[in-house]
C-alpha cells in the first residue's frame, strides 16, 4: 500500500506542479496557480498519514517505509527549491521570462554551491532518520521496526556519496576565466 501511495504522490506532484506552471504562464489564471501549487505539500500530508496507518494498522517495516520517509524529507529540504526551479524554465521557455540562474561554473563559488547542496542533503537525511526513529516510537514495536534501523544505515550512504562532489570541487576547482568570475 505505502509504495503505490509513494508513486502516487510522485506523480501528483509533477501533475500538480505543470498544472500549476501552466495555469499560471500559459492561461494567465494566477489564482488557480497559486491553489494548485499550495496543494502540493499536501501530497506529503497524505504520505506522512498513509504511513502512519500503516505501521499502526499492525504492518512490519519494510524499505518501502524508509523509501516513504526519504521521499518526505527530499520534499521538506528540496521541494520549494525544485518548484523554484521549474518556475523559472517554464517562465524562461513560455513567458519570455529571464533565463534561469546556473550554478557557478567553477573555483570557490562552485565548491561553496556544492556544500550548500551537501548540507542540506544532510538536513535531508537527518529528517528521514528523525521520521524513522518516530515510527519506530509510535509503534513501539521492535519486532515490526528493526527494518527501520537498517534502513537508516542504508540511508546513511547518501550524504557520504555525495561529499564526492563538494569534496571534488574543493580540492581540485575548476579554473574559470576572469572576465565571467564577476
């Protein structure tokens, strides 16, 4: 149950979010934009209560129930940051909007980029375990949520691999010419 309400939310979410672009720079009806774009945190509200159910209603944890707390905390850290995102290119390609900010191309500005992201994949993370370790409270169950404290390890993985890059960055920087580090 939990994974299709996971891929369900998946979904809604890109549906929710052209529908809400698209209102908004294609039809011109701002007020419905806006609607539909709140309407999109509301999607984790569903997965947070699905979860919730689940575990209470009597189910073992399984990766699924770790995929569901990854997915909330990737939405809490990087969702209004991946909905900025699509704004900007769906302005930029459909209402002769501005062209969309890149990541600095190289040297310290790039590594300093790159951390940002690292942190807040470590925020990320934290929230996942925090929302596990409240599953594993809530059902108070070892028996049920052992699988939860893997998962975390699992999950552990993620902030590691990606120290690749601000790592790369900083120690060896991409030289960029001088007339466009302004």
């Amino acid at each position: 149950m939990i994974l299709a309400i996971i891929i369900g939310c998946e979904i809604a979410f890109w549906v929710l979010l052209v529908l809400g672009l698209a209102f908004r720079y294609l039809w011109g009806k701002r007020r419905l934009s806006t609607v539909l774009l709140i309407a999109v945190p509301l999607l984790d509200l569903i997965l947070l209560a699905a979860a919730v159910i689940d575990m209470r209603g009597g189910a073992v944890a399984g990766w699924h129930h770790g995929l569901a707390a990854a997915y909330l905390a990737y939405s809490i850290v990087f969702g209004h940051r991946t909905i900025r995102w699509a704004d900007a290119r769906f302005a930029h390609r459909f209402a002769g909007g501005p062209e969309p900010w890149k990541p600095p191309a190289g040297g310290r500005a790039r590594a300093r980029y790159e951390w940002g992201v690292w942190v807040r994949i470590l925020i990320a993370y934290g929230i996942a375990c925090g929302l596990l370790f409240g599953l594993i409270w809530l059902v108070d169950d070892p028996s049920r949520t052992e699988a939860l404290i893997q998962i975390m390890r699992d999950l552990s993985r993620v902030p590691v691999i990606a120290a690749i890059w601000p790592v790369s960055h900083t120690l060896f920087p991409k030289k960029v010419p001088s007339d466009s580090a302004a």
